[in-house]
C-alpha cells in the first residue's frame, strides 16, 4: 500500500493556509485511492477515479468544506503569457538601473 495520496490529503487538511498554483501538467494520477478506511477519507472514496494528486488535494482544501475554505484557500492559474511581460518589465528596469547609475556617475 502507497501512503503517497493518504499523506498529500492530510498535510492538506492540517494546513493554515493552503495556495494552489496551477501550470500546464495535470499530475501524477494515482492507479487507485490507496487510503484508510477512516471517515476524513470518505469523499475520497466517492470520488470519480482517474484524477490527479494535484485535484484530489484541490477538493480537499477547497470543497469538501468550502465555508472554512474561503479565508485559506487560493487557487491561482499560471499563465505563459506572463513570462513575456514579465521578461519585457525586466529589460526596462535593467535599462532603468543603467541610466540611473550613468546619471550618478555624471553628478560625481
């Protein structure tokens, strides 16, 4: 028996605070729910098989209590376009960082 599922979902269920970034893999999706019988894993049972570790911990932080879930769940989409903006707002501040520098030299 793998214990993999069983100690992702509850490390999920005893965290504070729980922030899920999602890229553009789906995960390792488990053969079967290797779980305990015990009741905290009854959703589980349930649910459809065929999904990924990554969903299965989703659910668990953020609907199968979805009240408690509202102030320590965060759910955020990675998207490539940020990549370019991101790699575009890095060359102006470089250029930035090289003008102010030319400009303290200038003053001395």
């Amino acid at each position: 028996m793998s214990r993999t599922l069983e100690l992702c979902l509850t490390e999920v269920s005893r965290c504070q605070l729980f922030v899920g970034i999602l890229g553009e893999r789906y995960g390792w999706v488990p053969s079967e729910y290797d779980i305990p019988s015990s009741p905290e894993f009854d959703w589980v049972r349930e649910y459809p098989p065929g999904a990924s570790a990554t969903e299965l911990e989703i659910y668990q932080a953020a609907l199968v209590k979805p009240a408690d879930a509202l102030e320590k769940s965060f759910l955020y989409i990675r998207s490539n376009e940020f990549l370019k903006y991101a790699k575009f707002a890095l060359c102006r501040f470089s250029l930035f960082l090289h003008y102010l520098i030319s400009c303290i030299e200038i003053m001395k």
